[in-house]
C-alpha cells in the first residue's frame, strides 16, 4: 500500500485516522510530520487573519489545525517512535528525502516552534469577536489537553489561561463549554495528577500575584474581571494540589501579599463619620430586622464594580476550602497583628477562608481529599474571635467625640465571664491621637464592621454549635449595637439577626432573654469599674432595645446599680445612662400600652379569675370558661338590681368568704406601686436633679426620660401629681431660659404632663408660662412674616410652629379661664395674617378651632369682629340691632357660665349685666353665611365700616391689603361656628 493511498482520507475528513489501525495511524503521522511546518503556518495565518473575512474560514482553519497538531504531537504515537529511523526501500529514495524521524529532539524542536504558533492563536481567538471562534478555541484546547499533554508542554501556559479565561465569557454556550471542560479536566486528574502540569500552572500562580497589584491599579474594571477570573481558574485547576503550593513560602508571601494590597478600602468618605445614632431618637429595631442576611457595601480603592469584590471573595474561599485552614489562619492573623495597614484586608480574606473551609458559596470543580472537621473549624474560628475581641482591636477611636476618644482609651478587657483572667491591659493600646484624621477614624469604623461581618459568618458556619461561643462572642456584639456609629450600630444589630439564624433562637428577644444571665454578671461586674469599662452601659440599652418588658424582672438589679451609678457620676457619664434608661422607658411604655389596650384586658381578666389558685393548678377548661361568664353575667344582673328569686336561693347556697377575702386591700393604707412604677419614679426623681445639667446634650435626654416617666406613672395619679410638682420649677426654667432646642423639647413635655395631670397644672402654667410664651409669640410674629422661604428651617421658626400647635390642646386640657384666653387668642391671631408662612397659619387656625370646643361663643365674636368690625346687622328688620358698641372686644364681654369653667368671668363686675343687654327674639330663619352676612352689612347699610376696619387692623399690626387674605383664612372657621 503506498503512502499516498494512505494520506488521501486524512486528508480529505480531517479527524478520520481515528478509525484507522494502530499501524497505519502510526505511519499516517510520521507522514504528515513532514508537512507540519508548512501546515501549521498557514492555518495560524488564516486563523489570525482579518476579521472581516468572516467567521467560518477562522473556524475551518482552527479545526483542521487541531486535528493535524493533535494527530502529528500525540503521546500515545511519539511513545511508540523507534529510536532509529526506517529506512525505506531505494525505489522510495525521493520520498524518504522528506520523512522525518519524530524523535525527543525532533519533538521538543516542534513543541517549541508550536508554542509561538499556539500562542498566536489564543490572542487572536480568545478576544474574537464571534461566539463561534472562540467556542472552537475551547475544543482546539481541550484535544491538545487529551492528547498533548506532555509533547506540548511548554504551550500549556496559554492554552490554560485562554480556557480559565473564558469560564465568563459573554456567550452561554461558550461558558457552558469551557466548565464542562475544566470539569473534565479536574475529574480525570490531568492536571493533579502530572507533577510537570501542576509545576506549570503554580508558576503561572506565582507570576500572576506577582503582577496583579500592578494590573489591578492599571487596568479598567472589565481588564481587572479577566485577571481575578484566570488566578480564580489557576487555584480552581490546581485542587487538591494547593497545599504542595501554599507550602512553598514564596508563594504563599505572594498571594497573600495580592491580596492584601487588591482588597485595600477607599476610606476617604466623611460620611462614614458624620451618621451617627443618637440614642434617644433611633428607632426600636423589630427582631426580624431587614438586615439579616446582609452586608454593609465596602467600597474600594482599586476597583468600583461589586462583581470583581464577588471573584475576590471565590478565590479566598477556593483557597479555604483546597488549603491547610491551620496554616492559612496562621499566616493571615500574622499579617493581621503585623500592620495596621493590613489588618482590614486580612479580617476580610480570614472571613472568607473559614466560609470556604465549609463549603459555603464555593464554585470548586471537584472535591477535595479531606473535609475540615466541626472541631478543627471551631478551633480556627475561637483564635479568630479572640483576636478579633481583643481590646486592642476592639475599643477603636471612632469620632472626635473627646468623651467617647478617651472612654475607647481607657477600656481594660471586659468583665464578662468569657474574659475573667485575661493577660490583655489597656498599657497595650495606644492612646487616642488628638489630630485623628477623617482617613483614620473611617478604616477604624470599616474594621469593627469587618470584624462583625466576621462573626455573623462564624455562627454560619457553625449553626447551633456556635451556641458554645456565644459566652465570649455575644456580649461584645451587643456592646457594639449600641455604638454611636450609624455604621457600626447596623452592621452588629445584622450580626446579632444572624447568630439567631444560626442558633436556632426565634427572635433577637428570645437570644437576649436566654443569654440575659451571664449578660447581666458582666454588667453588673462592669459598672462596678466604670473607668475601666465605661461601655457597660451600651450592653443594657441594646438589651433593653430590642426586647420587652419581660426582661424587666431579670434586669432590676441591674438598673438599681445603673442608678447608684449615675448618682456617683453624673457629671461625666450621664449622657451614658440616660440612653439606658430612655431604653428602658421606653420598653415599659411600650409594655404598658399593650396591656391597658382593650384586647388584652379581657383575657387578662381570665386569665387572672382562672389561675388565681397559683401555677400547681390544672389548666383551664371549657367548662370552666363556661362557668366564668356566667357567674359574671349573674353579677351584672344583681349589680343592676335585677335579681330573682332563684337568684337569692343560689345566693344562699354559697358559702361566705373567708375573712382574709372580705379585708379591702387598700385598707390598710395605700396599695404599693408595681415594680416597673416604682422604678419610673425613681428614674423621674433623678431627672428632676438633671435638668439643670450645664451640658445641652444631657438635658434634652432627661426632658426625652421624662416624658417617658410621666407616661408610665400615668395610671398612677397619686405619685404622678406629687412628682408633677417637684418636677414644675426646674421645667419652667427649661421652658422661658434655656437654648431653643431644650425649649422645644421642654414644651413637649409640657404638653404631655397636661395631656397625663390635667387642671392641676392650671394655676401654674397660668402664672410661670403662659405669659412667656404668649409674648414670645407676639415679639417673633413681625420676624416671620417678612421672613423669606429659607425661614421655614430655622429653629425660630420650627419653636414657634410647636407652640402653635400644642397651645390650643393645652388650654383644652387644663381648662383655661377666661382671662388666659384672651392672651392665647391675642398671641395667636397675627399668625393668621397671609404674611405668615403657611404652616404658622394652619398651627393658628387649630389654636382658634381648640378655643372654640372651650369657649365657643367668645371666640366666634373675636373672629367674627375682625373679619366685620362694623357694627352688626340683625338678619332680619323686625330684630332690633344688638346693643354691643362698635369695635368691642371679646374681653369687654361677659362670657357667662360655660360647662366645665373653674373661676367667674375676668370681666363681670364691669361688664353690664344680661339685663342692661337689649333683647333679640329668635325668629326661625334660614342660616346665613357668616362671611356674606359680614359682606352683606359692609355694602349696605354700613357706609363707614371701611374706616372702622381701617382702625381695626393696625393693632394687628396689619393693613388694609391683606384684609381679603384675613376672609379666606377665617372662613372655614366662622363656617364652623355658623353651622
């Protein structure tokens, strides 16, 4: 058979020597050996040709090259080459010219010359701009890898890279390809299993974290995407052999050092900073928070796009999950305590290496030798807590706050029973530097919640187990949700949503209230060292926030030392407690509105009639429900005097009470107040010595305590009405000499303790306040009405407008008399003048509509002489005119007994009395429009009520222009009045 009928059918179906004999392929590819240059040159020329010549050639020609090359190269066929050259017969002298011997020199000449061609080859079709081509490079790499893969060798960097490189390719069906192909390659060993491939691709490791700080700070994001993608590829392909290469020092030093400069934080943003949480006006988080689950966006310095900081946390995780988790720990908590400058990046990598140690989120293409035992992950995960906690890494200087600089300073370790013992001292951490920069203070602010993120990941990882932990881990993390940092605060609460995800506990409620008895140990030991540990205070008002008033009984002891605490230290720690007790308040609030709400009181009835015998009674029954509404409608009836005969024979039958029952509890003085009352007034009576704190901050959190005090004592007017009164004199200074800040907030208060005390605040909000506020009111009313839009965000501004608004429910509430609101009306009607801003005169118009449910009929004469201050016309002519002289004033008029009046008019023994008042019959009429009446009596019969108007306003300080204005605004409420 001569050699050309043996090469026309390769020729002709490239890929057809599959089929042939084992012989015959043999000598096929010593055949085509001698064509291999000349083939392989113009098929990579047709290959790397213009783009414009269409996709098919660039396919046919990739095709046709993988064949031949693969055919020619194969190690099954170079295996088998003699050592010496067969010699052919004489008649055969021209073709044995050009046969060559496929030996080693020949072959590593080839393989050399190859991977330039190669090479060529990946850049042109990697980056083709057909799906098509770069599908066909994928199949051209996987033949070589099957059947080259010791003769091509030294082509094995590109032809990797290029297949790691596709793995996210824009194409689906490239993609789908290139991970069935990496699969496959992971799945038989090629690569685990050739010491010569995997020493390849650990030097295409090394040399690419070498490089990769260089490429990530020069490309752009997309360049920087392909880069993180083919060292994710590297480590994805090397598997099980990683560990050979992470023992190698330098390449562990190189990768580690990548990563530590890619994963650098852009901490210039000063709004980092500026958020902050102030503990009186932060909401009360619910325990299904919406961040559980959730991390704070970080934001680089060397890349913007979230999808290259997902690639960098696969690598970190491939890493765990391949590599010695000890030894890797190790490393990077070395980096961690080496420099500041790292330790940001390296919470982050340890993080993810623990994440990927178990197997969460990891993208691996096969499994690895040995899993990491529940034992070995813990004992990782305890020395990166106890890093992580430690103070010197823990209590950083996060504001410029001085307070909060020097208490972050002076922290010694905590004193829960996680930390009894330790070696650690405060001499360890370096005092706050007083010129602290925004850059400082934000990388500060990034590693708490780093080192947070941390924890939430640990009780991942863990589940229930982490419960063994949480003794060491649960007490810094609450300690942290209390923190003043917006930031901070929110990243922990995340923390404390997700350890009870991972633990099994139902709510942050139930996580708290399980825990509370250590928690409490250490506060308890913690206050007793407030200098040392001035946080303590945070651990109880996160406890308090995020929980009810069922842990009241657990944390009594706890508050009295709050107490006895804050009386020692006052000076310097009050705004520290009071945040505790404004969360404590408020819990109690919360609890006590729930139980006096209708719903609940029916069942606590009940509940209370059914289990009075104590717990070791049986459960209630239906029957006994049954029982229990009867014998209460039975009650009702005999209550209302409906009783029957077989009433009092049933009544007989029932034995008399024993004497113990029949005794009045309150017999035998005044019933004690309930714990959480007693402990409202005791926080109340602490209040009253804090008000006149010199620091502004520490008096608008006790007028927010007190507010909250004044409610919780509510039901109890016996104690709230004494305490009332001590409390007046320091709130009255509050309310007439202090910042406007404090007086708005004071005023609030006012409101509430009117709305709780009723008229017995009377007297004296008639004699200290109301003269205040009424002539506050009249000297800032000139001020706003030429005021500009800009005016609406000033305080001035924002104080008057809570006047306004609850200046008419006070006199509703307190039952004001006649002479007080006649300054109430006097101070409040210039802000019904269209000058003003909108919002002053809708808080005006509610004063006037509060002074109507009051004293209806004076305050309608009031608004109704300055809409018409001309005499007024009866409706009809047989009515003669009331005898009211012209211009007359509310004041001038007896208002006579109204419901609910306390005192006798300011103005009777002056005033004429009913009978010098001429007599209006009342006639039945249609009811006329108190504006169109007003306008009626103007055009007709009143030629000369334009000067009387004219007179009237300008001790408004108002003119004729805005009397109009002055109609619209008073419209509604004369309408009111007329109906």
């Amino acid at each position: 058979m001569g050699w050309d009928t043996l090469a026309r059918p390769c020729i002709m179906v490239p890929g057809s020597h599959a089929g042939l004999p084992n012989a015959t392929a043999q000598r096929c590819g010593g055949l085509f050996a001698a064509f291999l240059p000349g083939l392989a040159l113009a098929l990579t020329r047709v290959t790397t040709a213009d783009v414009k010549q269409g996709h098919a050639p660039t396919v046919a020609a990739m095709r046709l090259f993988c064949h031949v090359v693969g055919f020619v190269m194969a190690d099954e066929q170079l295996a088998k080459v003699p050592e010496s050259q067969e010699k052919l017969p004489e008649e055969d002298s021209r073709i044995a010219e050009l046969m060559v011997h496929r030996g080693p020199e020949w072959s590593k000449s080839t393989a050399e010359k190859l991977a330039l061609l190669l090479r060529k080859i990946v850049e042109s079709s990697s980056v083709h701009p057909h799906w098509r081509v770069r599908l066909e490079l994928v199949e051209l790499v996987s033949h070589l890898l099957q059947k080259c893969r010791h003769s091509l060798l030294d082509s094995f960097s590109h032809l990797l890279k290029a297949l790691v490189g596709l793995v996210n390719d824009e194409s689906d069906q490239v993609q789908t390809r290139c991970r069935e192909v990496l699969q496959s390659i992971a799945e038989q060993g090629i690569v685990t299993e050739n010491r010569a491939l995997a020493d390849v691709l650990s030097e295409n490791l090394h040399a690419l974290a070498t490089a990769l700080p260089r490429l990530m700070n020069s490309q752009d994001d997309q360049g920087k995407f392909a880069t993180l993608s083919l060292l994710l590829g590297y480590l994805k392909l090397l598997g099980p052999k990683m560990n050979i290469v992470l023992n190698s020092a330098a390449h562990l030093h190189r990768v580690s050092k990548a990563l530590m400069q890619v994963l650098e934080l852009d901490v210039t943003d000063v709004k980092i900073v500026e958020e902050r949480r102030w503990g009186s006006e932060s909401p009360r988080e619910p325990a299904g928070c919406p961040q559980a689950g959730k991390r704070q966006r970080k934001y680089f310095r060397f890349f913007t796009e979230e999808k290259v900081f997902l690639l960098l946390q696969q690598v970190c995780r491939v890493l765990g999950y391949y590599g010695n988790l000890y030894l890797l720990v190790d490393h990077f908590l070395g980096l961690y305590a080496e420099s500041a400058a790292y330790r940001r990046q390296a919470a982050m990598v340890l993080n993810e290496l623990v994440a990927g140690a178990a197997g969460l989120g990891v993208e691996a293409l096969g499994d690895r030798e040995d899993a990491v035992s529940e034992d070995d992950l813990r004992g990782s995960i305890t020395s990166i807590l106890d890093e992580y906690t430690d103070p010197a890494n823990w209590y950083l200087v996060t504001s410029i706050d001085t307070g909060e600089a020097g208490a972050e300073s002076s922290v010694q370790p905590p004193g829960f029973p996680a930390k009894l013992g330790s070696a650690h001292s405060s001499l360890l951490i370096p005092s706050p530097d007083p010129q602290l920069s925004t850059r400082t203070m934000n990388g500060n602010i990034w590693q708490i919640c780093i080192q947070l993120e941390g924890i939430s990941c640990f009780a991942a990882v863990l589940g229930k187990g982490f419960r063994l932990l949480l003794l060491s881990a649960l007490y810094p993390v609450l300690e942290k949700a209390g923190d003043k940092t917006l930031l901070i605060s929110e990243t922990a609460v995340g923390t404390l949503v997700d350890i009870c995800e991972a633990c099994g506990y139902a709510s942050m409620q139930c996580l708290i209230n399980e825990n509370s008895d250590y928690l409490v140990n250490g506060i308890s030991l913690n206050l007793r060292q407030l200098a040392h540990q001035p946080h303590a205070s945070r651990v109880l008002d996160t406890m308090l926030r995020h929980s009810d008033a069922s842990l009241l009984p657990l944390v009594e002891d706890v508050i009295q030392d709050v107490l006895s605490t804050l009386d020692q230290s006052y000076d310097n720690q009050a705004s520290t407690f009071l945040r505790v007790l404004y969360s404590l308040m408020t819990a109690l609030g919360g609890h006590h509105d729930s139980v006096t709400s209708g719903c609940l009181f029916c069942s606590a009835v009940v509940r209370g009639s059914l289990q009075r015998g104590g717990p070791g009674k049986k459960p209630a029954t239906s029957q006994d429900l049954e029982r229990f509404f009867l014998d209460y409608v039975r009650q009702k009836r005999i209550a209302e005097g409906d009783v029957d005969d077989s009433d009092d024979e049933e009544a007989e039958l029932v034995p008399p009470p024993a004497e113990a029952e029949l005794q009045d509890p309150e017999a035998e003085g005044e019933p004690q107040l309930p714990s959480h009352a007693q402990l409202a007034k005791d926080i109340l009576e602490r209040c009253i010595h804090l008000l006149s704190h010199g620091n502004l901050r520490v008096r608008l959190q006790v007028l927010d305590v007190l507010e909250l005090c004044v409610t919780v004592l509510h039901p109890h007017g016996n104690h709230l009405l004494p305490m009332a009164h001590r409390v007046w004199p320091a709130l009255v200074t509050r309310l007439i000499n202090d910042d406007p800040l404090a007086v708005l907030r004071a005023f609030k208060v006012l409101c509430t303790l009117a709305q709780k005390c009723g008229d017995f605040l009377r007297q004296r909000f008639s004699k200290d306040v109301l003269p205040k506020l009424a002539s506050s009111l009249l000297s800032q009313a000139p001020a706003s009405a030429r005021a500009g839009p800009v005016y609406s965000h000033t305080l001035a501004f924002k104080l008057q407008l809570a006047v306004l608004q609850g200046l008419g429910s006070l006199c509703e509430k307190l039952d004001m008399g006649e002479s007080d609101l006649n300054k109430v009306a006097d101070a409040s009607v210039i802000y019904l003048s269209a000058r003003q801003p909108r919002k002053l005169q809708e808080a005006a118009q509610s004063v006037f509509l509060h002074l109507m449910r009051v004293d209806p009929d004076g305050t309608w004469l009031l608004l109704s002489e300055l809409c018409c201050p001309g005499p007024s016309e009866p409706p009809h002519r047989s009515l003669r005119p009331a005898g009211l002289p012209n211009g007359t004033r509310r004041r001038d008029i007896p208002r006579g007994k109204r419901r609910g009046a306390h005192e006798p008019t300011a103005m009777g023994r002056d005033a004429p009395g009913p009978e010098q008042l001429p007599v209006q019959p009342r006639v039945p009429s249609t009811p006329v429009d108190a504006p169109t009446a007003c306008t009626q009596r103007k055009g007709r019969n009143n030629p000369g009520s334009e000067a009387g108007e004219a007179a009237a306003l300008p001790a408004l300080g108002l003119g004729m222009e805005t009397h109009a204005d002055f109609r619209r605004v008073f419209g509604s409420l004369l309408m009111l009045r007329c109906r």
